[in-house]
C-alpha cells in the first residue's frame, strides 16, 4: 500500500514515513514454562514527529487473561501447545514505554546514485539507513531499565537490536513491517535473560535456552 508523504513531515523521517501515526491491535505474549500457554496482548502505540527531526514513540500493552488470538502466529506455534484455558478477560498492563527514535544517515556500501535513478516504488531504489531508539524506563509488570536499540531501516521494514555493553552480545530484537496496511512486529529475547514479570507463584524464572526467544508479537492496524 503506497503512502502519502505529509509535506510537514521532517525529511529526516522520510524513511519512517510509513510508521508515523496511531495504531491499534492484538497478539500473543509468549513466555516460556507457562502451563497456560500464550496469553493475548493488545497494544496501542503512538508515532509522532517532532520539529527536530525525531520520531516519539508511546506504547500501552495490556495482557488479557485469554489465549492468544487465531490462527496463532506462526513463530509461536507448536506441535505440543497446551489447549487453550478459558480465561477471565481481565487486562493488565504489560508495560508502558516512551522512546525516542532517531533516523541516520545512508548505511555504506549503497550505491546511492542508482537508487536516485530507480523509478519510484522499484526495491532499487529503497536505501537502508542507520536507526537509533532510545527508550526510557519503562512501567508495568514487564517493567525495564533504559535502554538503546540500534539498527536499521529499509523501505517498509525495520530491524533492532539490544547489545550487552561488555561482550557486544545481541540480547533482544524487534523487527516490524508494513504489510498490506498493517503494522507486523516481533519482539525476541535472548533465552538466558531473566524477565520481571511473575508467574503464577508470583516467581519470575530465568528463560531456558541460549538463543533468541519470541516475547510479543502483534499486528496493529491504523486508527
């Protein structure tokens, strides 16, 4: 789905254009060990400009005691999935975040004048460019410190990364897309880390595993 550019828009968020407004969804919170299987989340989030050529971006997620949405998301699903519990229908937030996103310059290596001279709308003519978020603490049951994603953005697809400070290791991602005039993203942790929302028990155990492990994933529609 093409978008329109709002001439007021900085042009240093031209590469985020696509982004910009309000959205609105559902999908899955995924945490590995619960009995109960995914639960469902919903989202609201904000993406706002700013005269300094930034981006805002205010999010709400709630966990509702319900399974998660179906079809499941496919980087959820499994073969040994419990059958979904009928759940209470109460929300509770997740988490509330507050960042700030910042677009950079072209990432080396591009040949910048072919994309110049690619025809509007050809994959030729798409650039990836540097992409920073710093996100403050945040509040809700998941609550975290600060913290700062780097990465990149390229046409209608974004891709972030946490590193560890000492050993540069990834420990969390997000990647999202517009697909179809639909906002997709996935949110991975990597499986050592430790996340503050308690279970049932009121506990809050390690994730098992090494690698990266899907938290959240959600698809959000314009409102």
């Amino acid at each position: 789905m093409p978008i329109s550019l709002d001439p007021s828009l900085p042009r240093s968020l031209y590469p985020l254009a696509w982004l910009v407004g309000t959205w609105e969804g559902s999908g899955a919170l995924h945490r590995p060990g619960d009995e109960s299987g995914d639960r469902r989340v919903e989202q609201r989030l904000e993406c706002t400009p700013t005269e300094d050529g930034t981006l805002t971006w205010r999010s709400e997620v709630y966990v509702v005691d319900e399974a998660a949405p179906l079809p499941p998301t496919s980087v959820f699903a499994r073969e040994d999935a419990p059958a979904p519990r009928q759940g209470s229908g109460q929300r509770r937030l997740l988490m509330r975040e507050r960042g700030v996103w910042t677009v950079g310059d072209p990432l080396p290596g591009q040949d910048l004048a072919a994309a110049r001279e690619a025809a509007p709308g050809s994959p030729a003519g798409m650039l990836s460019y540097g992409l920073d978020v710093a996100i403050d603490p945040t509040t809700g049951e998941d609550a975290a410190e600060a913290s700062t994603w780097v990465g990149e953005v390229r046409g209608p697809r974004i891709q972030l990364a946490r590193r560890d400070g000492v050993t540069n290791q990834v420990l969390e991602t997000r990647m999202a897309g517009y697909i179809s005039g639909r906002l997709m993203w996935l949110w991975e942790r990597r499986g050592t880390e430790q996340h503050t929302g308690a279970d049932a028990d009121g506990k809050s155990p390690e994730w098992p595993g090494e690698g990266l492990i899907p938290y959240l994933s959600l698809e959000l529609d314009r409102v």
